[in-house]
C-alpha cells in the first residue's frame, strides 16, 4: 500500500480519505465531520452584537460609503478542512471584526473588535492590534452595539 501525507497535519499514512482538497487522515475527516463547539455562546453573542451593529449603521450614517466599512470572516469555530483552505487564501487569525476603510484624524483606519461582557482578546487578536497601530490605525474593542455606534461616531467626527 502506498503511503500518503495528510494535508493538514501532514502525517504519513496509507489510511487516508480522499477528499476534493487531498488526502486527509481519519483523525482530520473526524474532525471535519465533528465541527468543534467551543466558545460557541461567546462567538454568538458578539456575531448578534455585530449583526445588530450592521442593521443600525445605515440609520445612523446615511452618507457612509457602504464598502468601506465591512465585516472580516475570520471568527468562529471551523472544521481543519474549511480551516486549512481560508488559512491558504491568506485569511489571518486576529484580524478586528470589522474595519472602516476611511483616514480620518490622523488614522488610516478603524478597526473594531467585538467582545461580550467577559470577552478577552486572544494573543492573535494582541498581535493585530500591536501591529495596527504602529501602522497608524485605531484599534477599539467594543462590547455593545451603543459603544460601537459611539466609536464610529466619534472617528468619524
């Protein structure tokens, strides 16, 4: 039997599934097919302050260029699979949830990241705001779709 090497954990096997995107070892099709749970309370509340947040940015900024402010999909449980195809398409982890496109007061641009109540920032999303402001961008975490509204407002001025 010939030997294959995993395309995500690059471990050689003969036991392979050959899936659209390669060989994929058992252990990693599990996976697949068993999508982890983790955080799952925390990753839907700050998804339903950032929705909320979305559907009131229209009422409050009629004028905002709609493609400048946007969403970053790079949050959320993912399967290795799904993992390992964003990561090749240069998704990166850490980057703020959503990001407004416009200079303004010194800034290149606004970035938001948002939390719950008890949210913390991983050492990836450290790392992005570390690196964004010494590029010149703001960097706020906001924790309700009213502080969020507020920060745009006042970076907009």
């Amino acid at each position: 039997m010939k030997e294959h090497c995993c395309i995500f954990c690059n471990k050689k096997t003969v036991s392979v599934i050959n899936t659209e995107e390669g060989p994929v070892c058992y252990n990693c099709y599990s996976d697949k097919k068993n999508p982890p749970k983790q955080k799952q309370h925390h990753d839907n509340e700050e998804a339903r302050i950032q929705s909320e947040f979305f559907n009131k940015v229209p009422l409050f900024f009629p004028n905002l260029p709609d493609r400048l402010l946007f969403a970053v999909p790079n949050g959320g449980s993912r399967h290795k699979i799904e993992a390992a195809n964003m990561k090749r398409q240069g998704v990166k982890r850490g980057v703020a949830d959503v990001i407004l496109q416009i200079p303004k007061k010194g800034y290149a641009s606004l970035c938001l990241e948002f939390k719950t109540s008890t949210g913390k920032q991983s050492p990836d999303q450290k790392e992005y705001q570390r690196q964004v402001e010494m590029a010149g961008s703001k960097y706020v975490i906001v924790r309700s779709v009213e502080q969020a509204i507020r920060e745009l407002q006042l970076y907009l001025g």
